[in-house]
C-alpha cells in the first residue's frame, strides 16, 4: 500500500504521496474558523512547509494568522481579536503512519486596547493517510495535542491553562508537482473556564520539490 504521508501538524497539511518524486513541499494554507461565541467565522490564512531530512525523516513548519469581528452570537459587540497560529515538527514516517514531537505558539490580540496573550508549549504529533487505489486521489487523518501551556494567560487572572489538541481530515490530490488537500479541521481547548473551540473547512494548494 502506497501511503500517502500526510504532515499534518493539526494546522499543516503537506501532503506527499508514495507516487511523487518531491520530498518536500511548500504550500499555501487556508482555515474558515468558526469560533465559540463568535458570531462570524474568520478566515485564517498562511503557509506550511515540509522539508525531507531523510528518506523517513522530516521537518515541518507552519504560520497562520486572520481576525475575528468583535460580534458574539448574541449580537452584542466585543472588541475583534487577531490570532496567530505557529508550529513546527520534527516526524519520523513508518509504514502506515507518521509520528512527531515538535512546539506550537498561539497569539490573541485584541484590537484597541493594549491586550494580549500567549499560548507556547511543546506538542505531540500523529498522522496516517493512503492513496485511493492507482488515482492520484487520497485520504488523510492526522492531530496534535499540546499537552503544556507555558504562556502567560493563567499569569494575567484567566483561571486556565490552554492546552488544545488539532485534529484534521480529509482527500488529497496529487498532480507532480502540485498537491491540494481539502478537509475539516477542529482546535479544542481542554483546560479553559468555558467551552473554547474552533472548527471549519481547511485546505493546501502546494508545490513539491
């Protein structure tokens, strides 16, 4: 069975099939985030990259960063918050799946006043995927858990931690030297006072190299 490994760092999906010959990629990545209490979705927007170390070893980065509008689902204006993703992972891929360890950074900004915070902490990474029979066409499942919050939100009085996991799945399309990737994506904080989650349609247009 010809895997398809996908990296995919809760946020990064950089698909590399067992038919390319590209060991590393660069991708344009897009999340359509709705939030908890958070009337609109945003648009979270970036890039990831995957880079081959060896013939199983690799290293993966991403940035995403978008802004949510200051509505809740009551209707009641809050200020817009600005929002940082980061991540990066260094995966070992086997057989059938593929492992990290790695870090990710979270930054919330809210507009107009001086406030913000940081999310930081070390993570754990999983993924698997296939191609579907002799096709280009694929399939990926893969998540993270950041298992740490280092940042600074418990310091300012938000009775919490935010450690989150990442969980992302969908099809894949690869087309040397060019792959796409579109799926859904949810981000869940585990120690938060209230329900804190975000969820939507992710997708990767890539290049391979």
């Amino acid at each position: 069975m010809k895997l398809v490994k996908c990296i995919m760092i809760a946020s990064i999906v950089v698909c590399l099939t067992g038919k390319t010959t590209f060991a590393s990629s660069i991708a344009a990545k897009a999340w359509y985030a709705e939030a908890t209490d958070i009337k609109d979705p945003a648009l979270l927007y970036g890039l990831t990259g995957s880079l081959s170390l060896s013939e199983n070893l690799w290293i993966s980065a991403m940035f995403l960063t978008g802004t949510y509008d200051g509505e809740n689902d009551a209707g009641l204006p809050i200020l817009d918050v600005d929002t940082t993703d980061a991540e990066v992972v260094l995966g070992y891929s086997f057989e059938y799946i593929d492992i990290g360890i790695g870090g990710r950074v979270s930054q919330w900004k809210w507009q107009n006043i001086d406030d913000d915070f940081l999310i930081f902490g070390p993570m754990v990474y999983a993924g698997l995927g296939d191609s579907i029979g002799d096709t280009p066409i694929g399939w990926y499942l893969g998540g993270s858990y950041m298992f740490k919050d280092f940042g600074d939100a418990y310091d300012k009085d938000w009775d919490a931690t935010y450690e989150h996991y990442n969980i992302e799945g969908g099809i894949s399309l690869a087309l040397d030297p060019l792959s796409a990737t579109i799926g859904y994506r949810i981000k869940e904080y585990t120690d938060s006072e209230v329900d804190l989650d975000f969820k939507g349609v992710a997708a990767t247009l890539g290049f391979g190299f």
